[in-house]
C-alpha cells in the first residue's frame, strides 16, 4: 500500500521517501471534493451542495488533487511514524513528487526526530570530576557577614511600606542570616550539580535539531519577560535599555540554549538508563500545590513538568553520591597513609 525509503540525515533529521498506491490516494477524492466545497461559493450553489463536476470545472483538477494529498497524508503520516519507530518532532516538511489521477502519489517527508543520546560510561566518568563537597555547602552553618545582612535590610527599607515586612521585629536579622543561608546553600549545591552533568555532557555526542533550540530559545525569552514584568518593567523599554532587538537576544543566547537542550536531553537519558520514576504519592502532594497556586493550570502539563523535576533530582542526587563516594574512598586513603 505504501512503499517507503527512511534516510537518516545529519542533525537528527529523517527523510520518509515514498509512494501511496493510486487506489489509496484516489479514496481521499468524494472527501476533498466535500471539503472544498464547504470552503468556496459559487453563484447558483449552496455552500456544500456543489456538484463535484462543478466544482472540479470551476477550481481546477490540481486543486482537487492537492487536497487529496493533504487528507491521504494526514491520515497515513502518524502510522508511517508508529511503523517505523520514528520518534518525530514537530511540523515536518513535505514535498509531492508525483501527483495525478490515476497514479500513486509520490511524496518526500523531512522531519526532526528526538536526537539519539549515546550516554558515556557516566558512573565511572563522575569519579574523575574534581568536585569536592564544601562543608559549608553541606552543613548548617553558612558564613553570613554583618554586611550582607546589612545590605539586605537597606533594600527592604526602600521598599513601600505595605510590601515589606516590619523592620522592627525583633528577630528580623536572624531569619534574614537564616535566608541568606539557604541561598549560599542552594547556589553551592546548584554550582556542584552544573559541573557533574556538564561533565557528561561534554562526553555525550548529540545532534540537535533546530527545532529544539529554536523552543528553547523562546523559552528563554519568556522567562525574562515574566523577571522584567515582575519587576513592574515594560518588556519594550528593558529593550530599548539594552540597546538589543529579541532577534539579537536569540542569537546572544544560542550556546546557553544549546547547553540547556544537551542537559535536559541527557538527564532525560540517564534517568531512563536507570529506571527512575518520579515517586507517586510525592508528585500527588506536588501537583495538589501547584494546582492551588495556579488553578488555571494544565492538569497535564503540570504533571509532566513535575514528574520531570522530581525525576531530575533524583538523577542529580544518584551523580552527587557517585562523587562523594570517591571523597570518601580518598579520604580513605588519606588515613591510611598517614598511619
């Protein structure tokens, strides 16, 4: 029915190469002449009452056919797809080849697929990455000075007084220190965390398709026009400020996409490899969360990005006692050699 040639090219892209049979392609004809003729009116004639010999007279034997391809493509393209394993990513290309009654339809489909992730050996890589565990990072005594805390409080007092806190609680300073804290925390283990992933990474061929960098890139650009608005800037004149064009910020942004892609795709990959599921009753407690936070949100959306972030930390958590576990085998012997 379909005879079909798969060719694999370069950025993660495949070109379908093939032809429907003519008997397959001329089925699609009694519906794309209904569809036109809901689309076009003609003097004398109700819309959908057209007859087709009418129609064909008046819109041209070309236009008819084309519409055929368009409903005897989209009807076959997601089983060429599910038939051949083809993991594909947005709106392909399509070029006919061959098209006229009577005849199969000849046709060539471009589209880009998932890129192939060909993990290293990342469990012994990560025991070469010199990535040692600050105490400070670790434990619960973070250095917080007097003019951090200092700084802090000078940028609450320029605040307006109905959306800052009271500057004369009496135990202000220490949940500020206790605030910084955390943040030196977080910004230390998120610093360990870039360094381990980076490194696989950097050991991880993979072929992006621009589609993947071209969402990201948007993603990117939305994310800094919700900062600039929760700032109470118009994004337009943030521009202006910067003296640069969107287009200018996407071509400035192009290696941190990539980089963005790359590490997704490869926790994504390392994730796989070792069967790790985000934890049912965990993501239960963090959709109900969100889902009162952001009731407008997308049920489904929202569950897949959860899952996701939870799936991540939990292959960030495995890499971090994959270094550690080398820190203490050095420690190890460290003692050892001082016996």
């Amino acid at each position: 029915m379909i005879a079909i040639e798969i060719k694999k090219l370069p950025h993660s892209t495949v070109e379908l190469r093939g032809e429907i049979a003519a008997p397959v392609f001329e089925s699609h004809r009694a519906a794309a002449i209904a569809a036109l003729g809901n689309e076009v009116e003609l003097p004398g004639f109700r819309p959908g009452y057209i007859p087709a010999e009418v129609l064909t007279r008046e819109l041209g034997e070309e236009r008819v056919l084309h519409r055929m391809a368009e409903l005897c493509l989209n009807q076959h393209y997601p089983t060429l797809l599910t038939e051949h394993k083809i993991d594909a990513l947005g709106r392909p290309s399509i070029t006919l080849t061959k098209i006229a009654r009577g005849n199969p339809l000849g046709f060539v489909i471009t589209t880009a697929v998932h890129p192939e992730v060909r993990l290293p050996d990342y469990r012994a890589l990560i025991q070469d990455v010199n990535v040692k565990v600050e105490p400070s990072a670790e434990g619960s005594t973070l250095t917080v000075t007097d003019d951090e805390v200092k700084a802090v409080i000078c940028d609450l007092e320029k605040m307006p007084a109905g959306n800052r806190p009271n500057l004369a609680e009496p135990d202000l300073r220490e949940k500020i220190k206790i605030g910084l804290q955390q943040e030196k925390k977080i910004k230390a283990r998120d610093k360990r965390r870039l360094e381990l992933i980076g490194k696989i990474v950097a050991a991880t061929p993979i072929e992006l398709p621009s589609i993947l960098i071209d969402s990201e890139l948007e993603t990117m650009l939305a994310e800094m026009k919700h900062e600039i608005k929760r700032m109470g800037l118009p994004f337009d004149q943030y521009l202006t400020h910067l003296k640069k064009t969107e287009a200018e910020l996407k071509k400035d942004w192009l290696v941190p996409a990539e980089r963005r892609v790359k590490t997704g795709l490869a926790l994504d990959a390392i994730a796989k490899h070792e069967k790790l599921e985000a934890p049912a009753e965990e993501l239960e407690v963090e959709m109900k969360k969100l889902l009162v936070a952001h009731p407008d949100a997308n049920p489904i959306r929202a569950h897949a990005y959860l899952a996701s972030l939870l799936i991540n930390e939990q292959v960030f958590q495995l890499l971090e006692s994959l270094a550690r576990s080398e820190e203490k085998d050095e420690s190890k012997e460290e003692a050892s050699g001082s016996d």
